[in-house]
C-alpha cells in the first residue's frame, strides 16, 4: 500500500497532461492548470523542512567549531534579518530594510558570482582550445573563426570575409549535431517519463524494487 | 522624337496617379469577411478571414446583432488578411464588419456572421504527435513485456556510467568526501529524476565502501526525495547505521548562492570526487571548473544543450542527453528497465529513416513529409 498509492498518483497525474495536450477543452485545461497550482502548493510545504535542515546544520557547524563555522554564524544572522524584514513587510510589499539588504547585498552577490563566469569561461577555452590531437585543433580553428567572424574586430581584420563561414559552422555542422542531441535527449526523456508513469522506474520513490 | 518622348512619359505620369488614386481612395482595402469558429481551440475565440491588398490598417469591428451597434475591437493591416476575436462566449451570435478610415470618412465593408465559437475535444493538428506517442507507449510496453519473458537485450557502454564505480573507489582510497549535485530545478523535471537514480546508484557503493557522500540541494522537494533515496540505499546495502541526516543537506533557493555555497564546500573540503548530474544552467561552469581546480575526478551528466560544451571541457567524463537518461537502466541492468531503452532506441531508427525520406523527398520539390510531421 506505501507503494501503490504513490504509484496510483503517479499514473493519473503524469497521464493527466499527456491528455490535456491533446484535448483543448476548456475542462481539462483548467485542471491541468491547477495539477501546476499544486505543485507549488506541495513546494511550499517542503521549503520549511529546507529550512529547519538548513539552520540546524549551521547550528552544529558553530557548536562543533568546524572549518568555516563563521561562515554559518553570518548565514544564519542573514537569514534571520531578511525573514525577519519579510514578515514585517506582510502581503503589501517589501519592507523598506528588506528592500534595501535585497539591493545592496543579495543583488550585487547574485551579480559577483555572474560576473566571475566570464573568468572561469576563460579558463576553461584555455584548456579546451589547447592543440593536442587532430579534433582539438579543428576545434580550435572553427572556435576562431567563429569568434572573428561575430565581433567587429574579426571584421575589422579580415574584412567581413569570416562572417559567412562562421554562420555557416553555426547553422549547419553546429546546428546539426545539436538537432541530433536534442532528438536523443527528448526521446530519452519521453522513455523515462513513461517508464515512471507506468511505474517500471520507481527510484523516485527512494527505490527502485518494490 | 523629343515630342514622342514627352507625350509616353506624360501618359505613364498619368496612368501611374490614376492608379494610385483609384488604390488610395476609391479601392476597399479588405473583401470578403468571412467569420469561423477558430479549429481545435478550447472555445471563446472566432477567427476572421478576408482578401486584403495594400499595407493600411483596417478596423475591427463587432456587434451582436446585425443591425446592433458595431464596436472597434481592434485593427489589422489589410493584407495580413486574418484577425482572431478572443475572449468571446461560447454558443453566442457574433457578427464583424471592417472598416477603412479614408480621409474624414470611414468606408465600412459588409457585415459578415453570425458566427458562434465552441470548444474543441481535440487538437487535430497534433494528429502527428498523438500518433508517435502512442508508437512509443506501445513499444515500450511491447519490448518490457518482451524483457520479462527473458528476452536479451544489449545496451552499448556507457563510459561516463563506467566510470562511476572508479570514482567512488578513487575517494575511499583517498578518504576524501564524495559531492553529488542533483541539478538545480524541482521533480517536475525528469533530469532530476534520472538524476535520483543515479544518486542511489552510487549512494548504494558509498554505503558499501564506508564512503562519505554528501548532497546539497538547492530545491526543498529534491531534498525530501533524495535525503529518501539515499537512506533507502544504504538500508539495501545493509548499512543503516552508517546514514547520516547531515549527507543530504538543503543551502538555499537561490541560484547563485547556491553555486556560491557549493564552490565554498568544494574548495573547503576537497572532495575527491563531484558528480553534477542533472538540470543546470549558468552555474554548470562555476562548479565544474571549481571542481576541476581542487583535482577531483569530475562525473557531469546533463540534458541542457547549452551547459553540454562546459561539462565537456571541464569533467572527466560526461553523460551526454540521452545516456542520463539510460543510466538507471544501464547501472541496474534490470531487463524490464532495458525494454524501454530498446523502444526509444526503435523510435529513433524510425524518426531518422523518416527525416532522411523528408529530405530526399524535399530535393524533389514535395512537402509532403515537412508538412506531415509539423505541428504546433
């Protein structure tokens, strides 16, 4: 019974917008909205057991001392002031502390870790691009042209003559290989759905033999 | 001669301001309104049709009657030739009419209805897609059944699953922790869910080898169901007691924190191994390339095109697509899980037989494969 209840759901809901993508009525659309509504509805009601783990393990990190506890004792200060500030702004809208911490901490975090991407993309062409065999340096030749064929600078050095090479690499070899990927991968993922809706796949469930 | 010149010039001038006359002034821009119910919709819209020339813009208008008082709705350019009414009733008498400002006066065409909108029990232009969904229903129960019947089927290798057991062994010989990160979007998506799989799949060999594992979530219900999978694991392994609530942790909703607070961990810690299998987007490269700065032996698997190429660059081995979603299949080896890769497998040979014909087909001059397998 722990089993088949699950999977019972599981059948119905997962068949549920198979169904609806067929049939536009205005019956099964709305309840297909609302099987949408629920599943933020079911979030919500795990985001607290986020929550509680979230803090209970910062709390035995600072017990314990372990490496980098202070780092704990700053996220659970933040994470207090902010849900504090949350709460005190109600339903209406921000608190005006809230809003303030949201524009002068988080978004300039969120906009630090962004912005080191470009720098771990550096690094990472770097190693990409490097000349070792015969297919990293067709890499490394198709990933210039590409580049000088898009900036003005490329256009600028070889006089526009890359550009329709580069979108040429880009519509046809680079578009087809990843046409193939995604057919692969959206075949892959409609077996694996089916699998789960059938109940043939079960370790979702925290296991995979019944 | 010069007098010839002038006098064909001089009737070209006036023809060509006759004709635009005759277009500007006198000509209707749109004809024959015709009103039909929109096809295959859920009811409430009416879709409008006419024979328009010309780039002006038309009126829209509608009553319920056809001597009723006539409302713009909205307007169109002429030769557009199409308009959709939305938000109607159902089983209601429309009735349109378009009209022209030219100049002061506003020209109004004929009245065209009554028309009625309805809703639809099926969306007839995704015949197509009804069609291959059911094929692939029917194959993969046809090729479990076959699976359960002790029929053999052959998955090819897989190197970055391989690679798995290696991974797991290269941290215990190390003592160092495993990471395990489970993408960054919710159940709904079914990376994640292939990505559970795999999850158990290695909590099962860190149970058996006394590993460390550690698993940091960025969403609540992927918590509740992994901290579920890993603790069911380790009772399979026969290793309850080794299962730690501090192994599946839960960090934060946000997307760069996230990416921040696991970096943190892994230039901390050291893990000697990172699995990032799942559903990622601009954060795959801030933890791979972090990864890969602290030396671990790196398994990445992901369905997301564009995070494909950093994975590729920086991990060791990477599930490419489809083979994350074999992976549960390919890991238990059990045949019934098998049977529906062989399905998938069928259906692609068909869809590539189908678009090599489309192509062929094409070079001759026919849409007739295009247009069969278009939808919307």
């Amino acid at each position: 019974m722990r089993r088949t209840i699950p999977l019972i759901l599981t059948f119905c809901v997962g068949m549920y917008p198979i169904f609806a993508f067929f049939v536009p009525h205005r019956v099964v659309t709305n309840i297909n909205q609302n099987l949408d509504t629920y599943l933020v509805i079911v979030a919500a009601f795990a985001l607290p057991l986020g929550v509680v783990n979230l803090v209970m393990s910062n709390i035995n990190k600072i017990k314990k001392k372990d490496k980098g506890w202070f780092y704990s004792v700053v996220l659970i200060a933040g994470l207090c002031l902010m849900a504090f500030y949350g709460i005190m702004g109600g339903d209406q809208g921000f608190h005006a502390h809230f809003q303030w911490m949201f524009e002068n901490a988080v978004s300039p975090l969120q906009a630090t870790m962004f912005s080191l991407l470009a720098f771990y993309v550096a690094s990472a062409a770097y190693r990409a691009f490097r000349a070792r065999n015969v297919e990293a340096t067709v890499l490394l030749i198709a990933a210039i042209v590409v580049m000088l064929g898009r900036i003005p600078i490329g256009d600028m050095i070889t006089g526009g003559r890359l550009t329709p090479i580069s979108e040429w690499l880009m519509t046809k070899p680079n578009a087809a290989a990843q046409r193939g990927i995604i057919i692969g991968a959206a075949l892959g993922a409609a077996s694996m759905q089916i699998r789960v809706i059938l109940g043939i796949e079960q370790t979702y469930l925290g296991s995979g033999k019944d | 001669m010069r007098t010839s010149c002038l006098v064909i010039i001089s009737i070209v001038l006036v023809l060509a301001a006759g004709g635009a006359w005759s277009q500007g002034m006198s000509g209707f821009p749109a004809t024959e309104l015709r009103a039909v119910d929109t096809p295959s919709d859920g009811g409430g819209s009416i879709d409008l049709e006419w024979e328009g020339e010309g780039l002006q813009f038309v009126l829209i208008m509608r009553a319920t009657s056809p001597g009723g008082e006539f409302e713009t709705i909205g307007d169109a350019i002429a030769s557009d030739g199409s308009y959709t009414d939305m938000r109607l009733d159902d089983q209601t008498d429309y009735y349109y009419r378009l009209a022209y400002p030219a100049g002061e006066d506003t020209l109004l065409g004929a009245v065209a209805g009554p028309a009625q909108s309805k809703t639809n029990w099926f969306r007839s232009y995704r015949k197509n897609a009804l069609v291959l969904t059911a094929l692939m229903f029917i194959l993969v129960i046809s090729y479990v059944t076959q699976a359960r019947k002790g029929k053999r089927l052959f998955i090819r290798r897989i190197s970055g699953l391989s690679a798995i057991d290696e991974a797991v062994g290269r941290a215990t010989e190390m003592g160092r922790k495993i990471l395990y990160i489970p993408g960054i979007l919710s159940l709904s998506e079914i990376q994640t869910i292939a990505s559970l799989s795999i999850l158990q799949h290695v909590s099962k060999l860190t149970a058996v080898y006394g590993t460390d594992i550690e698993v940091p979530n960025k969403d609540p219900l992927v918590f509740s169901a992994a901290r579920e999978t890993v603790k069911q694991a380790y009772m399979e392994a026969g290793r309850p007691d080794q299962f730690k609530e501090e192994m599946v942790t839960y960090l934060t909703y946000d997307q760069f924190a996230y990416a921040a607070s696991v970096t943190a961990k892994m230039v901390r810690e050291r893990p000697a191994t990172n699995f990032l299998i799942g559903s990622f987007f601009a954060e795959s490269l801030i933890l791979a390339e972090t990864g890969q700065s602290i030396g671990a032996i790196q398994i990445a698997g992901t369905a997301d095109i564009p995070q494909l190429p950093f994975f590729v660059t920086a991990c060791d081995y990477t599930l490419l697509g489809e083979e994350l979603y074999a992976a549960s299949a390919y890991l238990s080896k059990e045949p019934v899980l098998l049977g529906s890769i062989k399905a998938q497998d069928v259906v692609k040979a068909i869809i590539m037989v189908t678009v090599g014909a489309g192509i062929v087909i094409l070079a001759f001059g026919s849409n007739i494969v295009r247009d069969v397998l278009f939808t919307r």
